[in-house]
C-alpha cells in the first residue's frame, strides 16, 4: 500500500526589528515580510527588545542607532557580550555605523527615504539578501560556508581549468573580458582586494600588517551610498597601526605605492593602464553579482591591466563576487590568495574562489600580510 509522507514546511525565521520610528518598523515589517520566509516582531528601543526576547529569540535583529533611554550600539555590545545574535545595522551615520560593525554586527546599511519607491526596491533586496544569510551566521562559532562542501584551507588547487571561466558572465556589461597584454612594458606591480561581510575588522587587520614601502592597493569593501566608504577610509587613515596611507579613491586617481585607495560605494571601480602606472576610473554601470561596487569588475579590471604584475585577495563575505574574477586574475598570470574558513566571518566570497581553482595559496588572515609583503619583493611566501 502506497503511502504519502508528511510535507514537513520550515516554520519561518523570526526577525526582531528594533527602532523607534512607528513608519520605520512597519516599513521595515512590510518589506521583510514579503519574504515567506520570514516574520517580524517589533520593538520601539532595547528596553523593550530585551522584553520581545524574553518570550522568543529572534533569528536575526535588524537594529537602529539612535533610540531612546538606550542607543542601538550600547545594546549591541551587551548583546554581543550577552547573548551574541546576527544584527544588521540600520543608519544614516556612517560613523557609528563602522562602529556597529566593530562591535560584531554582520552589515551596516543607510536608513532609506521610506516615501521614495525606486531606490526603495534595490535597498529591501538587498536588505533580504543579508538576513536569508544572517539568519544561518551565530557570532562567535565557526564561519557559514556558501555550500555544504567546501575544500579545506589547506587545499592548494592547481589548474583553474576551461570549466572555470563563465562564455558570458554580469561583468561583460561595465568591462568585457579581454586577456591582459603586457604589450612590451615593464609594468609596476599592483595590488586588488576584495571583502564584504566582516571585511571592516579584516581589512583594519591585514592592512595592519603591511609595511609602508608596498606597491599601491585598490580596495573593494561591499558597502552601500550614505558615506560609510569614506568613513572607513578616514578610519584607518587615523588607525596608527595601519602604515600606508589610505584614502576613498577618486576618479582618475593614480595608484601610489605606499597607498591603499578604496572604491566608493555604489560605484564599480577599475584600474586602468598609464604607461607603466594605473589610474582609477569609476563607473556607475549595472550591479555585478548583485554588487556595485563589485570585486568581480576590480578582479578583471586588474587582470586585464596588470596580469602577472597584480596580486588579487580576497576577504571573508557574504555570496559569490569575486570568484569569477579572481579565476581570470590567476589565468592572466596574477597571483591570488583566499582568506580560510577558520578565519573568515563567513566563508561565502573566498569560498567560492577556492572551488573555482582561483586562490594559488588559502591562508588565514594573519598569514596574508606576510604572503602580499613577500610577493611584492619577488620572494616565495613561506608560512612555517
């Protein structure tokens, strides 16, 4: 006799949203909602957020800044300490955004203007793309992987191999793909980077351990408009660990040595060829892996003008930006380097290039600096 088993559905995740604008929360209700996956409970501050988490415990918390009788990052570093949740920060100070960040949320993303519907369709994508992530990501326990399965970090792969390379890939739209051509020049050499979900504290790290004498470094850190790239480069220009001297890149810029420049957000940036030099050019184009900036169209932009001279790194992130660029880096002759999974907030981004065949070594983070400094003086990185 013929039997049907029970089709058993997930109960949706709970997100708690935590602000003290009544348009803000049922904006926020409104659009997250729309998602089956997920329902929301409400709180005006965090006096009242503790009181919701009494009764259920929320999957992820999307937190406003400032809020009455106690502000969003005091509530967030108790809760770090506490009872350490997935928190995506939700202000228009990029300031204390980067602080949030600091402190251990997941993402910073600018409060958008509720009344104005166009921009309001790409931020709620984007907002629901970080929670169906965030709700899988418990701070302080090992990084959420992409897929299943992934390589170990000590896997060194060796061919990157026809299967790798997309026949028609996002990127074509700001940059077509064209192997690099050193055209007889002795170029000077480059670096790329490219992170997103735990980036800032990655970035702050690795840069940290970098010496001033470098060639140049162009940065893509995945973060929205509201002026949270500009403030995180200030943040490290006063970071006294940090050595080079870092800046929001400008269009047309030269990349120095001794410098990191990081792309604007929500502009593509690429380096382009000046004789033996790269200049930045900034584009506004379409998304790119669902990212602008993206670190697939740096990645290529750099393999195309540099090849063998660039090195790519790429950081610990949500999704996949990156891999496919990381691929025609290392296939132009660059060399490539993937954070590892111990060290990574979330293994997504370095994750995928490694399954791709694009890192040539997978280190972890406090191992990267050393491997970048080697390579810039023409040495074999050896991590023993």
């Amino acid at each position: 006799m013929k039997t049907n088993a029970p089709h058993l559905v997930e109960p949706p995740k709970t997100i708690l949203v935590v602000d003290d604008s009544a348009v803000a929360r049922q904006a926020l209700r409104a659009l997250i909602e729309r998602d089956p996956g997920f329902r929301v409970l409400t709180a005006v501050d965090p006096y009242d957020a503790v009181e919701v988490m009494r009764r259920t415990t929320p999957s992820a918390i999307v937190l406003d800044v400032n809020m009455p009788r106690m502000d969003g990052l005091t509530f967030l570093r108790k809760l770090m300490r506490q009872h350490p949740l997935p928190v995506l920060l939700c202000t228009d100070q990029p300031e204390r955004g980067l602080a949030g960040l600091e402190l251990g949320a997941l993402d910073v993303i600018a409060k958008p203007n509720w009344s104005d519907e166009a921009p309001l369709a790409l931020w709620s994508e984007r907002l629901l793309e970080g929670l169906r992530l965030a709700v899988h990501v418990v701070p302080g326990t090992p990084p959420v992987t992409a897929q299943a399965t992934t390589p170990t970090a000590s896997a060194r792969p060796s061919d990157p191999g026809s299967s790798l390379a997309e026949p028609k890939h996002s990127a074509d739209v700001v940059l077509p793909r064209t192997p690099h051509s050193a055209r007889g020049q002795v170029l000077e050499k480059i670096v790329v980077m490219g992170a997103s979900t735990g980036g800032v504290q990655a970035l702050a790290r690795l840069l940290a351990d970098l010496p001033a004498t470098l060639p140049g470094i162009v940065i893509v850190q995945h973060m929205g408009p509201g002026g949270f790239t500009a403030a995180f480069a200030e943040r490290l220009a006063r970071d006294t660990k940090v050595r080079l001297k870092t800046a929001e890149a400008r269009h047309g810029e030269m990349v120095q040595p001794g410098s990191a420049l990081i792309i604007p957000g929500d502009v593509h940036g690429l380096v382009r060829r000046s004789g033996t030099h790269y200049r930045i050019e900034l584009s506004e184009g379409p998304r790119v892996s669902r990212h602008r900036p993206s670190v697939d169209v740096l990645f290529r932009a750099a393999a195309q003008a540099a090849g063998p001279h660039a090195l790519g790194v790429i950081l610990t992130g949500m999704g996949d930006d990156g891999a496919q660029g990381m691929v025609e880096l290392r296939q132009d002759g660059a060399w490539t380097i993937a954070q590892d999974e111990a060290t990574s907030i979330v293994f997504g981004m370095p994750g995928a290039a490694i399954r791709r065949g694009a890192a040539r070594q997978v280190l972890p983070l406090e191992a990267i600096g050393g491997a970048i400094t080697a390579w810039a003086g023409g040495r074999e990185y050896d991590a023993r």
